[in-house]
C-alpha cells in the first residue's frame, strides 16, 4: 500500500511509509513501537486500488516508531468584554507525539 488514512487523537491523518507527523500525545517511551488500528482508508497511486472502510478497515494496521515527545507552539486565548474593564489572557500548549510511521499492512 502506499498510503493510508488513520484515525488518532480524534484527528485524521494521511500517512506514508518513512514519513514523520506530529500527533496528540501518545505513551510510551523515544524508540519504542506503536500500532494504529483504527485505519480509515488504504490505497495506492500506481495501481488505482483503494480499500474504504464502514468505518474501520478490518485487519488494517499502521506501524510506527516514537521519535520524540514535544510541545506545541504557544497560542495566547485573550477574552476581553468591552466597557467592563473584563479581560482575561491564557496560554496553552499542547502536548505531541512525533511519530514515524515503518509499514502499513492491509
């Protein structure tokens, strides 16, 4: 297969084979294995054949490897109520996976 779309963190994400994408934030240690089961979709561009699932794929699965935990960068959430001198300034960042994904097997 050449591609495949995956389901993580309530987010979907189109991913190749030795491509690396930022998820929400996973368990587990730098370097060690993690699967995804939940693929959506798989298909490949040289041979027009694409498997579309109702959701799920049955018996799909994405293998990856955690290249490292980060931090997003920083958003400022600023709420401000005229004429009321109200205003409140939040910051928040979110917590990553960066994964890179070793083979897709449908």
């Amino acid at each position: 297969m050449d591609f495949a779309i995956i389901k993580t963190g309530g987010k979907q994400y189109r991913v190749r084979k030795g491509e690396e994408l930022a998820v929400e934030r996973l368990d587990g240690a730098v370097g060690s294995p993690v699967t995804f089961s939940e693929v959506l979709m798989t298909g490949s561009a040289a041979s027009d054949s694409t498997r579309v699932g109702k959701p799920l794929l049955e018996g799909a699965s994405v293998k990856a490897e955690i290249v490292e935990q980060l931090r997003a960068e920083k958003i400022l959430v600023f709420k401000k109520r005229r004429r009321k001198n109200s205003r409140s300034l939040r910051g928040h960042r979110q917590m990553l996976t960066r994964v890179r994904i070793q083979d897709i097997s449908a």
